[in-house]
C-alpha cells in the first residue's frame, strides 16, 4: 500500500461537477446515499451563510448525485475509492497512519482550493446552529479572524422522539421539521473550552446513556479461524464505539492549520466560541440507515456500532418516552444551549462582557 500525503489528494479524487470559487465561504462533505437530508441540509446551510458546497460524493446509487450535480453552489467530486477503502497517510508533522479513504479526504480535498480560507466540515445528518442573535456563519469566522484563531469546536448533540414510535413515518424535508418531530435533546455539557489547549470532553453522549439505560451490551462474536484465535484489535472492533460529543466544523486551511481527522484540528481552537451541531441520527431514517451501515461496513470497525443500536431499537419499541430522561428537553432555540453549556459566545456591549440574551419569542437558530 503506497504512502499518500495531503499534496495527492487530486490525484485520487476528481471534480465531476461545478466550478469551484475559492473566495466563496464554503461547507465541505463526504456523502453516500443521502438523498433524504439533502434538501433540509443544503436550505440549512444556505440559510446560515455558507455560499458554496464542495461534496466528496461516494458513488450514490439514490437520486442524491443527480440531485447535487443539478444545484449550481455545489462541487461534486469522486474518487475510484470508496469511504471505507484503507490508505496509508503521511500527514504534514511525517507521522504514518492507516486512514479510511473517506476520513482522508475530509482531511485532503479541501487544500486542493483553499489557502488561508476558512472552511466548514459537517456530515449529511448534522446541521450547524449559530448562537443567538448570529444572523451569519460569516460573522463566526470573521470573529475567528479577529482571534486569531485557527478553528472553532462544536457541541455534537443529538436529537430525538420521546418515543421509538415517533421514528415511524416519513422524513421531514426541512430543519424546522425536523425540529419538530425529533425535538428532544439532552441538556448536559459535552465540551469544556480550554485556552491555548485541545477541549476537554465531558459526560456521555444520548447513544451512550440509551445503551445503559436498555443493557446494550458489547458482545464478541467469533467467526470461521476466529473461533480458534481473534486479535486483541478484532476484538476492540466489536466493542462499544463512542458516539461523538464534538467535532471541529470550522477550520482555517493553511500551511499551519488542518484538519487531522473526523472530529479535531491539528492547532488549539478558540476558547470563546462553542457552536452546537444538531445530529438527527434518531429519525425516519433509524431502521434503514441501521441496515445499510451494516452491509456497507465502511464506518469505523466494520459498523459495528449499529449492530448495537439495531438491538437498541428492537428493545425500545412499545416503550413510552423511553428516549426521554430527568435531563432530556425540549428546544426552543439557542440560547438553551449557552444556558446548560453546548454552545458558547462571550460578547462585550458597552463594557460588560457575557453571553449575548436573546429576546421575544422563540429563536430557531436560523432555520432553513
């Protein structure tokens, strides 16, 4: 297996579609079969500022590359690797490690435009939700600018249904119904800022306390030679997979400062600003994004974190609210999120310095 680096990126990936611009503010994505969140995900973050879409499109066989290709902000790019394919990766410090292909680009494709640009990175299920009274991603990232710093974490927080019954049904095609039908989320700090330092995680994710709460437990399961001998590494492969409590979704790409995976920036973010990420893995969506996890296996160690979640689902249904719990609520908008600590965004009016209040009614964050 050949050693790749940053610089190949283009040699293994191509654009199929669109004309990139570099000045335009753009949201980064790797996507396979997404056709269901396309339509709220793009409004979404069309709503919020992003100008353009660079989409590392892993051969969608469900309507959603023939969806892209037809939207004039969106570059799609692909690659005769497939997400789950191993590399060999030399990253910019010389270290060597094994990557999935699909991590590598997320890494890879956005320095093939951009230098001294800030970009954002969120998956097909996530949708990025600004602080209160941020009426532009463009306002985050000139603050970053001003900072001086190379990137801004998020709060990952999932979504859901009080019950296993609201899964049923079909998709909601914008952000505000998906708020609607999935609007629980629980109301813990997942990320504690750290000046001039990586942040610290706190707590557990939703998945991690619905697997306790219904004894979800790992289980090793042995097949052909395995039966006689398995690795230590096979056998963390079936262990539980966490569930992440945060990722980096807006990164400056430069000769200094990347992306070094799914979740972490290679330089110490900024310590004042705290976005929150909405994850909708809990959806219309749960039963079959389950079976086709499991067949496609290109996730970390083989999916073997939905194997799990399908025996979650199986032990949740019939169950009354039996996503909710004493710390589970209901979102009206975000300054929810800086009151129980997922989101944050120190601001200084006339010489007091604090989070910024909402005020009227209900704020949404920006819905599209």
């Amino acid at each position: 297996m050949d050693i790749v680096g940053i610089e190949d990126a283009g040699q293994l990936a191509r654009v199929v579609s669109g004309d990139l611009d570099p000045a335009r503010l753009t949201l980064f994505s790797t996507m396979k079969n997404e056709m269901g969140f396309l339509p709220a995900w793009l409004a979404h973050h069309r709503a919020i500022g992003f100008e353009q879409f660079l989409i590392w499109d892993d051969a969608s066989d469900d309507g959603s590359s023939a969806y892209l290709t037809a939207q004039p902000d969106v570059v799609v790019m692909r690659s005769d690797l497939s997400f789950g394919a191993l590399l060999r990766y030399r990253d910019p410090d010389g270290e060597v490690r094994e990557e999935r292909t699909g991590t590598y680009f997320k890494i890879a494709l956005p320095h093939l435009f951009f230098d001294g640009a800030f970009v954002g990175y969120v998956d097909a299920d996530e949708f990025l939700i600004l602080p209160p009274g941020v009426a532009s991603i463009g306002e985050v990232v000139a603050r970053l600018a001003d900072e001086g710093a190379p990137s801004a974490v998020a709060s990952v927080v999932e979504f859901f249904p009080a019950s296993a019954s609201g899964l049923e049904g079909a998709l909601p095609q914008s952000f505000s119904d998906l708020l609607a039908a999935y609007p629980y989320f629980q109301g813990e700090a997942l990320v504690r800022l750290r000046a001039g330092a990586q942040p610290e995680l706190l707590g557990k994710s939703k998945t991690s306390r619905l697997f306790k709460a219904f004894v979800v437990k790992p289980k090793v399961t042995r097949r052909g030679w395995q039966r006689v001998w398995m690795s230590s590494k096979d056998k963390k492969a079936q262990a539980f997979q966490k569930s992440p409590r945060h990722k980096t979704p807006l990164v400056r790409r430069d000769s200094q400062s990347r992306l070094t995976g799914s979740h972490y920036g290679n330089l110490p973010p900024s310590s004042e600003v705290l976005l929150t990420v909405a994850h909708f893995v809990f959806t219309a969506q749960f039963a079959d994004k389950i079976a086709r996890a499991t067949e496609w296996g290109a996730h970390a160690n083989g999916a073997a974190k939905y194997r799990y979640y399908a025996e979650l689902l199986d032990k949740m249904r019939g169950v009354e609210n039996g996503f909710l719990d004493d710390n589970s609520v209901a979102y009206e908008g975000p300054q929810q999120l800086i009151d129980c600590g997922l989101m944050r965004w120190q601001v200084e009016v006339s010489g007091w310095t604090g989070q910024r209040e909402t005020s009227g009614g209900p704020d949404l964050g920006n819905l599209g």
